[in-house]
C-alpha cells in the first residue's frame, strides 16, 4: 500500500499533516506528534500585526511592551494576547528543527504587503523545511473593492517568494468573488502550495450582555464539503501542489479530499479532540479502507472526482444547486 505523496517539493510517507495550532506550541508535543506518525508539522502563526509591531518599536527606539507606546498603537493586540513573540517564535522553530526528523513549516499570517514579510526569510535561516503564509483579511471597508484586496494578496505572496528560496504555501479564504482565478493567479506569483481553506471565525451576539462574544468552536467533517468543491474545481489546473484544511477528521475525510485532488490533508480540531495519537488511528483506517477498496496508492485516486475527470461535472456548476432545490422532497 503506497500512501506515499509530494507537497511542497517534499516526498512525504503519506498525507497527514498536522495543522497550524497550539498543538506544536511546546516541543513534548512537537516529539508527541512525531511519534503519533504526523508526515510535516505546521507551526501557528507569527502575525502582521505582532511583528510591526515589534518592527515599530525598534525604530521608535521604545520598549514594545511599554504602555505609552501601546496608546499610540492601540489598533495592535497587546503582546500579551500572542502565546510568542516574534523573537521566541524563531527560537521555537529552531528548538523543533532540532527536536524531530519530520518537515516543521513556519506559519506568517498577515493581509497586506509590508515589511514584516522579512520574517519569511528569518524563518527560512531559523530552519523552516517551508513557509505556509496565511492571508486572513476580513474586507470591512466600503471603499475597498474586491480586485484591490486581490492585487494586494497576490503581490503579498510575490513579496514572501521574493525573500526566500523555501517553498511556500499560501493559506486563503474562500470569499473572493472569482476564487478559481485569485488561486491561479497566487499559483502564477509563485505559490508552491494552496491550503484550503481558512475557518472564518464569526462572533456570536451576547444579547444580555450587549457584547460580541468570541468562541472557538472546533470543526467536524460537515465544513469538509466547502474544500472539496473548490479542491475539484483547482485540481489539475494549477501547478501549486493542494492541501486541505477544515473538517478533517477520519479516514474517509482524507480519501475524499485526495479523490478531489489534495496532495495533503491537514488536522487540527480532530486531534485537539482526541490528542495525536489519533493521527495513527486515521492512518490504519485510511490503509484498511484502500485495501478493502482495492487502491494500491493514492497516487492513483488523487482527483479522479475533480472537476476536469468527474463524470457528473454538473456537480460542481449551477446546475446542481438547480438540480438540489428541484430535487427537495420531504
Ligand atoms: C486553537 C486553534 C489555533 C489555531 N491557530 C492557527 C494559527 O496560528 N494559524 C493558522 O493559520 N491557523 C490556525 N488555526 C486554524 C487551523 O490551522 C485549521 O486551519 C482550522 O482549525 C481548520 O482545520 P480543522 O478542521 O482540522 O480544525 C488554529 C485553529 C485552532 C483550533
């Protein structure tokens, strides 16, 4: 049984890769889900806004952490709301590089074209095996039009390649208006990898309270559903390898995700549920399930259900939101 595949120019033994999250924060953990059989670790993000921060108070020549500085930059979180700094998350990073065998990716979240982009090629000398660059932007401006954001992703993206000879993943959100052509265009600036997608993390209304309340809601294998749609629709028409992220959860997520044309599927609530050792759990079932259905490698399945092979296309089009209003019966 071959469960062998490449990502990001890497020749992994199979496709479970361990998302960014708190998981990786402390290096018995890094070594935990190396022994669980994880095939790459993702480290969380260092963020834009820590790291201009950061940047800020160096040219201000200010203590960052110095209280008349935070008044000036009140639109910044708080150092204290980031479990590491910009400087102890390149020491992490290090320590980890040391501490396991298995490919650490660095994670950098940011929304604009900027210096903190610098830290790419830090996280590059600090040992990262590969960079996943997260573009979280929430598009509240009225002024702001949508190819504006768009120009401004894909020259973030050039900007991160620019500095670094690693690959790179880009990890995006599926709200742009035209998302087949904003990941072509992120694939022609250079992207080695697409990781779909991010969760995007709604607040909730305390009624009583009158406040917007902030609850971390771990996924289940219904938000799978989204990525495999676009990941059907990318698969063989962009050179960037694909990962998905978002309601994996058990074998048969990952069987899904690879027949819709992921390279790798990553795993975070799964295994905060559950701890690492479920990692070893989905990988003898994802064997089992190729071995009862006859799939000598993944190779071979890898997006025979994409958009271009599947026999019903239709799937992925208008058509079967016509065809599934129609088709409603009690
Ligand atoms: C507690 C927590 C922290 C996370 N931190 C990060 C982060 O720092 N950077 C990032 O790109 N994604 C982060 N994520 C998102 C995950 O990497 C992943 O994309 C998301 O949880 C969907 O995957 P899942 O369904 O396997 O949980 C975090 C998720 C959780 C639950």
């Amino acid at each position: 049984m071959d469960l062998s595949t490449e990502y990001l120019g890497m020749h992994l033994p199979h496709p479970l890769v361990v998302g960014a999250s708190p998981l990786s924060d402390e290096l018995d953990g890094v070594r935990r889900l190396e022994d669980a059989g994880a095939a790459a670790i993702v480290l969380r993000s260092l963020f834009e806004e820590q790291i201009t921060r950061e940047q800020m108070a160096e040219h201000m020549n200010l203590d960052s952490h110095a209280e008349s500085f935070a008044e000036a930059t009140s639109y910044f979180p708080s150092p204290h709301a980031f479990a590491l700094g910009p400087f102890q998350y390149l020491e992490h990073l290090r320590r980890c590089k040391d501490a396991v065998h298995v490919p650490v990716i660095a994670s950098l979240n940011g929304a604009t074209p900027g210096g903190w982009i610098e830290y790419a090629r830090l996280m590059q000398q600090a040992g990262a095996d590969a960079i996943e660059l997260n573009l979280y932007r929430i598009a509240t401006d009225p002024d702001t039009a949508g190819a504006d954001i768009e120009r401004q992703a894909i020259e973030t993206v050039r900007e991160v390649k620019r500095a670094v000879t690693i690959p790179v993943a880009v990890k995006v959100s599926p709200f742009y208006t035209a998302f087949a052509h904003v990941a072509r265009e992120m694939d022609r600036a250079g992207a080695d990898a697409l990781v779909l997608f991010n969760r995007f993390y709604q607040p909730d209304i305390d009624a009583e309270a009158l406040a917007a309340t902030r609850t971390l809601l771990l996924s289940d294998s219904s938000e799978l559903r989204l990525r495999l749609h676009w990941m059907a629709i990318l698969s063989g028409r962009v050179r960037a390898s694909l990962a998905v992220t978002g309601g994996v959860h058990r074998a048969l997520d990952v069987v899904k995700a690879t027949m819709a044309g992921a390279h790798v599927t990553q795993m975070v609530s799964a295994l905060l549920l559950r701890g690492p050792g479920h990692l070893r759990n989905v990988l003898q079932e994802l064997t089992l399930w190729m071995q009862e259905h006859e799939w000598a490698s993944l190779v071979g399945m890898r997006g025979n259900m994409s958009l271009t092979r599947v026999p019903d296309a239709d799937a992925y089009e208008r058509a079967n939101y016509m065809l599934m209003l129609q088709g409603w019966r009690d």
